[in-house]
C-alpha cells in the first residue's frame, strides 16, 4: 500500500510484433526510466520486474491491448497491476519531436496521468475472443468459397463446347457435385484436359471449404446457446449479427458505460457540428 510521501508512478508501454518499449514517469510528468524488452514470456517477466521496481506505481498504459499488447496486458493484469488500453501518441507531438518508441512508452504514461487514457482494456482471454476466431475463420472461408465459385463459372465461360454444354444451367450445388465426381485425365496435356482437371479441383475446394464453414458455425451455435441463450431468442437476431454484437462489445462490459459509449466503439456516434454554418 502506497504511504502518503510515496511519489506516484505511471507506466506506459509501445507495443510491437517483436519488442515492446516501457516507460515510466512520475506524478509531475517527468521522465524516470524506459526499457525494452522482447516479445516473449522471458520478455514479459522482466516487464513485470521493471514496473514492480517503482513501489509507488499507480497504473499502466499500454497500447494495442486487442492486438500486439493482447499478451503483455494479461501478464501484466494478472500481476495485480491497474492497466488502460491508450490510442496511437498525438499526432502534433510526434511531428514536433519525431517518432521513436521510448516517446511512444512516455506517451502511453502521460496519457494515463493526464486521464486521456481511461478506457479498460479488452480481455482477450474469454468467450469474446473464442467467437472472434471463430467467426475470423468461418468469414475467410465464406470469401474464399465464394471466390471459388466465381472462378468455376468464369473458367466454365471460356471452356470448351463440350464442357460448357455438359454442365449448362445447372444449379450450384448440382455443378459442384457434378464437377467433383467427374474424373479427367490425371495427366492434362490439352486446353480442355487442363480445365476438366482444375474444374474437379475447384469443386472439392468449394465442398472442403463448405464443410469448414458449417464446423465453425455448429461451435459458433454452441457458444451463444450457451452463454447467450437471450440474445439469441431476440427475434431477427441471427448467429452472425449476434457474434459481431458481443465481439464489438468485448469481454469487458464495463467500457460500455451508456449508449453512447457503445455508439462511440461502434463507429456510429453523431459527427459534432462546426461551429460555422450548418445545415439542420
């Protein structure tokens, strides 16, 4: 517990792919120490060791939390200590003093200290996160079948007669599995041989990519039968729209203290007015 002559101490670290940068300050802006460490649990313990160094640290601004600092935010969270996701350092400051990584940490601490930084970090260790991979996964697969298929009818546009009139108006699960239980040579030489070939090809990627997209969605059901069973009884509220709904929302309900916080996160709060002529 900190005394009262304990000089307060705020933290603040830049986060990259493979190093992170930490800075420390005290109560009235000045600059103590900054570190770098690597992206690593041996990395993450010598943070923590750095940061436990200052007995009168208050709390911790860290940038990046749902991304590059996902890690070093749960070790540092885990440690006990306050933490606060801060937003890319003010673009006027880096013009006037350059761009490095220890201004960047100083940065993330003066954010703290000033109160600009007051936003809790996303968890990224709950049921928020499963849905997030999942639905990442299941919408890349959704992309690429859909390329997929795009790809089968425009080779099938340029074709020869004979396969343009073989498989001619046809629905696209009859094509898929039409094309996929054809068997063309295993050896194509021609132009026709070569598209029979990769029509079969792209068929059975379409099937294969199918049946992922139907794996994550049956988990996807499961997690929000679970632990949405509300949400998902709201009528016009599918699978999707709900996923999207929490993972905006993240694992921490307290960021979304009103409406218009949540319209804010959501990238759908009003545009202020100037202050010069405006239109109702």
């Amino acid at each position: 517990m900190m005394n009262d002559k304990q000089v307060k101490v705020y933290g603040g670290i830049d986060t990259h792919a493979d190093t992170h940068h930490l800075a420390v300050i005290d109560q009235a802006g000045r600059r103590l120490a900054d570190a770098q460490i690597p992206t690593t649990a041996t990395g993450y313990q010598a943070a923590l060791r750095f940061l436990g160094s200052w007995p009168g640290l208050v709390s911790v601004g860290i940038e990046c939390t749902g991304s590059y600092g996902a890690a070093v935010t749960r070790a540092v969270r885990e440690a006990g200590i306050t933490v606060f996701e801060v937003n890319r350092p003010n673009r006027f400051d880096r013009r006037l003093h350059g761009k490095s990584d220890p201004f960047d940490a100083y940065s993330a601490a003066e954010a703290v200290l000033g109160g600009r930084a007051s936003a809790a970090p996303k968890g990224g260790d709950g049921l928020v996160e499963s849905l997030r991979v999942l639905r990442t996964s299941r919408s890349s697969a959704l992309q690429a079948r859909t390329a997929t298929i795009n790809q089968i009818k425009g080779m099938l546009i340029t074709a020869p007669e004979d396969l343009r009139t073989r498989y001619k108006g046809l629905s696209t699960p009859k094509l898929i599995a039409a094309l996929a239980a054809s068997r063309p040579t295993p050896t194509p030489v021609t132009a026709a041989e070569a598209t029979a070939y990769s029509l079969r090809l792209l068929a059975r990627r379409w099937q294969a990519l199918t049946g992922q997209i139907e794996d994550l969605a049956g988990h996807l059901q499961r997690l929000l039968d679970d632990h949405a069973p509300d949400l998902m009884r709201v009528f016009g509220c599918g699978q999707d729209t709900i996923a999207q709904l929490l993972i905006t929302a993240g694992d921490n309900p307290d960021r979304l203290r009103s409406e218009a916080a949540f319209a804010a996160l959501a990238g759908v709060c009003p545009i202020p007015a100037s202050s010069g002529k405006t239109k109702p």
